[in-house]
C-alpha cells in the first residue's frame, strides 16, 4: 500500500511568507489564511517536500524544535486536517520517506518554543479576490494585451 503525502494545491492556491507568517490565497474560494506559530514551519515543509506526510512533517519539527515527534504529531495531524478540509493541501502518490531539514533553523542559543499550528481564516476580501483578473492568467502571464479585432464591412 502506497502512502499518500500532501503537496500545495496549486494553480487554485496561492502563498508567500512575510516575517515568520504565510499568507496563502485560495482563488477559487477567495478566501485568504494567515498560518501561525508551527502552520508556518509545516507549510515549509509542505511546499518544499511535496509528498510529506503527518509523521514526516512532524519528525522534520521535533528536530526544529527539540520535542518528540509523537507529541506534535497530533497537533500537526489536526492542522494537516484543516488545510485539507480548506482545499490548501491535495493529497498526492508520491509519498517522500526521508526527513526534510527546515530552513528556519533555531536561533544560536537553543531550539524556539513550539506554538502549535494555527490555521485563521479570512473572507472579508472574497469578492475582490474573486472579481481579480490576475488569477485569469495565461501561459503568456499579465496582463495580457487585448488582441486587434479585424473590422472588415461588407
């Protein structure tokens, strides 16, 4: 039996991280998240391991922060549960087996302190994010010029 690991939901999903947080847009809904505490170290590993599972992200976060995996993992699983449910994450086949290494590392002076993943969600811009022509993009991008109409009279 074949494991099944999350990847990002994209093209419908989008993020960036700014000072620790992650922002990310789900365009077909046009509600927008805010990823807290550990949601942003699982969202790192999400998207730059697609394949990670609940275990995997947890023992990638016991080493970050110094804490057996099996106490984050319920946490982690349950938070894994919501991006789900919110169409952030897809399940994928291709399940990775190795343990990704987290480039927030600790500061100089020991691990941080674990915050457990915190999904807030937001939908006082879904009309905006929905009527946006940018998540309308094309394989040549935008904007995209608007093509010339030949007017020819008969």
């Amino acid at each position: 039996m074949e494991r099944l690991g999350l990847r990002v939901n994209a093209p419908q999903v989008i993020h960036e991280t700014i000072d620790g947080e992650v922002i990310v847009i789900n365009l077909a809904s046009g509600t927008y998240y805010s990823l807290r505490g550990a949601g942003a170290d699982v969202w790192e590993v999400i998207q730059s391991t697609p394949g990670a599972d609940a275990s995997t992200i947890a023992e990638a976060l016991a080493r970050r922060f110094d804490r057996p995996s099996d106490a984050l993992e319920p946490e982690i699983a349950d938070f894994l549960e919501a991006l789900t449910r919110e169409e952030l994450v897809a399940a994928t086949e291709n399940a990775v087996a190795s343990i990704p290494t987290l480039n927030g590392l600790p500061a100089e002076d020991g691990p941080g302190a674990f915050e457990p993943p915190l999904l807030e969600k937001y939908t006082d811009m879904q009309d905006l994010v929905l009527i946006d022509p940018v998540h309308e993009v094309g394989a040549t991008g935008w904007p995209q010029p608007k093509p010339e109409v030949s007017q020819t009279t008969t």
